[in-house]
C-alpha cells in the first residue's frame, strides 16, 4: 500500500492536525511532497508508527505557524530510506516544552537524508525537562546519516541539531548562525572507538575554533559520549571558503599538548613547568608559538 500526499494548501487553519498518520497503518510508501502550510494553529502534525519502508518529505512549506507538539514524528519503522529534501521552516512557534521541531528515530536498517532544508526564526522555548530542539536523531540503530546542505537561521531552543544513535553520522556543508541555542551540534551517541560523527565544512557562525567548539556538545564536554570532528570549517557560507589556515589552539591537557598545526601566533599561559607534545606540533610559517611563564 502506498500513500502520497502532494501539492495541498493548509491556510490559516486552526485544527489539530493536518495530516496524522495513525498507528499501525502499513504502507511500502509514504511521501508529503509539495505543500504549503502557512498560519494555522497546528500547520502540521505527521505522525507514523510501523509503517514504511520508504518516506519522503520533500519540498514542503511550513511557515507561520503555532504548534504544541512535534511537527514530523517518524519512529520505529521498518524504514530503508529516509529522504527529508528541501523543505523550509520559517517563522513557527511552539506554545510549550515539548520534544522537537523535527523527530527522526530512524529504523535499524534506514539510510537518512537530511539535506538541502531551511530553518528560519523557529522559536522553541527552552526547558530543562523537555529540551526544544529543531532536529533530533534518535536512538535507533540506523545504516547510514547524512544531514549536509541545510541552513538554520535565527532560532531559539535548546540545541540546533541533536544525535544520540550508535551508527556514523555524517554532517557537512551546513550552515549555523544568529542562533540563541546552547548547541548547534549536540553529540549524545554512545562513545565507540568506532563511531565517528564528521562534522566537517560547516559554517558555524563563528571563524576560530574555541568559538566552533564551543557550540559542540560531544567528548570534549562529556567523556561518555562520541567525538565531532569538526575541522577545518567553512569561515563564510561559501563552501570553497574553507579554514584550513584558520587560527587553531592547541588544546592543554595536564601540561600535554594535543598536536595541531598553527598558522597563528599563539600565547600558552599555564602553571606548566615543562610541556609535553602528543604526536605533532606544527608551526606555520612566519608564525609564532610564546610558551609562558
């Protein structure tokens, strides 16, 4: 069985729901392609359960819009793929502390793409108990994450981004500014000597690196969870702007240093007596490294 879902108009409505999937319905195919949904009181409500082995939302509009729960909701499915492509979300609010923007809880077997989407002031209101985020990866085991090309822009929660499953995740060529969140990228998978989130060529907002990982909840903050790797970064929204000669400080460690390369003059003021280098410390040239006191 197949359902398809295209090229309606939701216009300042006030219902519950738009479009609610129920429990337990079967479909091989599930797509929400082409509509708009714009001023109502819940634009939209996309809610499955066991149901497909493919969905697609694509190309959707959500914008101006009050909600009370999580917009798309897609968890514990027999899914093979995930395409969630160039939708936008613009100007929503939510009206309380409720999970999510956008629920992804993937599927053991589903390859997701997330790509090519733009968020737009969306303003989750911030609470401890139920942390708003805009986009939240589950804990289900999944084959493949790919989130890449997507813009999030003025919004407010919580965090931007949200990972908590045990497979390699891929996240690249995003862009992440004017955001009033505590993370844009929040790393809460499992640590594994063999996961590894790639969160390289992202702009976050920000050109050196304090200031990137700072926006980064993984190992760095938490031991317990996995690594982003977020180097280089893009300095610009262009994706040839690439900061491979951005400044980059080494990390200090109970007087050991993570060996980085340098293109930047750099003060290291510590109570070290002596320093001791992990793998290489490199210095750019015409640069220079002050060791204090």
């Amino acid at each position: 069985m197949q359902f398809h879902f295209s090229n309606y108009q939701f216009i300042f409505l006030s219902n519950w729901n738009s479009i609610y999937v129920l429990l337990g319905f079967q479909y091989s195919t599930l797509s929400v392609t082409n509509n708009q949904f714009v001023g109502n009181g819940a634009a939209l409500y996309l809610y499955t359960w066991y149901t497909s082995q493919y969905f697609t939302f694509q190309n959707n509009l959500v914008r101006n819009s009050s909600f009370t729960s999580t917009v798309v909701y897609v968890s514990y499915v027999d899914l093979t793929t995930i395409l969630f492509d160039g939708n936008q979300f613009i100007d929503n609010y939510f009206q309380n502390y409720w999970n999510s923007l956008i629920y992804l809880n993937n599927g053991p077997n589903a390859n997701l793409s997330f790509t090519n989407n733009s968020f737009d002031t969306n303003i989750l209101p911030v609470s401890t108990s139920y942390p708003m985020i805009q986009l939240n990866l589950g804990s289900q085991v999944a084959a493949s994450q790919l989130i890449a090309n997507n813009s999030f822009i003025r919004g407010h929660g919580w965090s931007t981004i949200r990972l908590t499953g045990q497979v390699p995740c891929t996240v690249q060529n995003n862009f992440f500014f004017n955001n009033s969140v505590n993370y844009e990228l929040d790393v809460e998978s499992p640590f594994s000597s063999t996961l590894e989130v790639d969160a390289r060529f992202n702009y976050w907002g920000v050109i050196d690196e304090l200031s990137v990982q700072a926006k980064i909840f993984d190992s760095h903050i938490n031991t317990q969870y996995a690594t982003a790797n977020y180097w280089p970064f893009l300095l610009s929204t262009n994706i040839s702007d690439i900061g491979y000669n951005a400044t980059r400080r080494p990390v200090v460690i109970n007087c050991t240093i993570t060996g980085v390369t340098t293109f930047s003059d750099i003060t290291l003021n510590t109570s070290c007596p002596i320093y001791y280098i992990v793998n290489s410390f490199t210095v750019g040239a015409n640069t220079t490294v002050t060791f204090l006191p």
